[in-house]
C-alpha cells in the first residue's frame, strides 16, 4: 500500500519559527515518527514524503500520483481555505485522501473555518498536533485496506 504524504506551504518552517503555535517538533520529526508508525501497523505501508509552498507544484504532485499511490494524506496549509485547483486535482485523480490540521482550525479566526478540500477527503483531522498525522494514517489503512 502506498501512501503519498503532502505538507503546504511555510509548514517547512515547524520547529524554527512560532513554536508557541506550531510547536517545537520539525517537519522531519513529524515524517520519522509517521514512517515508524507505519511500520508499526503494516509491514508493507510505503510512505513518500513532499513538502511544497507551491500550490501548481502540490497540484502537479497529485496528478502525479495517479495510478502510482493507493490513498494521500494532506496538511495543504494556508491553501486550505483558498484553493479550488488543489481540491479540483484531489476529485480529479480519485484517490482516498485524509485532510490534517495541526491546530483545532474550528477554534482559530473565522477564515480558517473554511476548507475547499475537506468536501474532497474521506475524512479530516485537526487539533491533535503531530499525532494527527498518526490518526490520519490509521484511518486511511482502515479505508483502503
Ligand atoms: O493547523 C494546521 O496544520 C494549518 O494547516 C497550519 C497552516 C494554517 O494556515 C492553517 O490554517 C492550519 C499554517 C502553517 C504555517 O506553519 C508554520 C510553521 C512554523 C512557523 C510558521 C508557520
């Protein structure tokens, strides 16, 4: 089974900068453990990690992905609430796809309330920081296997 994990923009930043937001783990601290635990529910999940601050690169990145990964899971960042041809190339390829937030995004301004891919996902998971990577997995898994 493979799964493609995408990350939007500035989450690069995890760990450097406002860690009284983000906290104070890296975006490679979140893909080591989301790799352990992978391994940890199923031998033969295959993780491929991306990270872009570029909405046209994480569009081609999911077009892409046809034919080549079972399921996606996706934090598209600030992208979240303003982009319709992320969502459009999620419906396009027709792959299982979880939506992450690390924040509770129903708790934070009135703009973020809002998500363009979440009507796209199975399923969304915000408000339990780096373990909703974990939760985002298990659920996919249990979608897709
Ligand atoms: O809670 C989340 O995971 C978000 O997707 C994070 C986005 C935000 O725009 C969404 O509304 C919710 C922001 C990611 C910015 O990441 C930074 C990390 C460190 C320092 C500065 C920004």
């Amino acid at each position: 089974m493979k799964i493609l994990v995408i990350n939007g923009p500035n989450l690069n930043m995890l760990g450097i900068r406002e860690p009284q937001i983000y906290g104070s783990y890296t975006l490679e601290d979140i893909e080591n453990e989301l790799f352990e635990y992978a391994k940890s529910l199923d031998g033969s999940i295959e993780l491929e990690f991306f990270q872009s601050n570029f909405e046209g690169e994480i569009v081609d990145k999911i077009q892409n992905a046809l034919n080549k990964f079972d399921g996606i899971i996706i934090n598209p960042a600030a992208y979240t609430h303003t982009s319709v041809a992320i969502a459009d190339a999620i419906a396009s390829v027709n792959i299982k796809t979880v939506e992450v937030h690390l924040s509770n995004i129903f708790l934070r301004e009135e703009f973020r309330h809002n998500s363009f891919i979440a009507p796209k996902c199975i399923g969304q998971v915000a408000g339990f920081s780096k373990d909703g990577y974990k939760m985002a997995l298990f659920g996919l898994y249990g979608a897709l296997k």
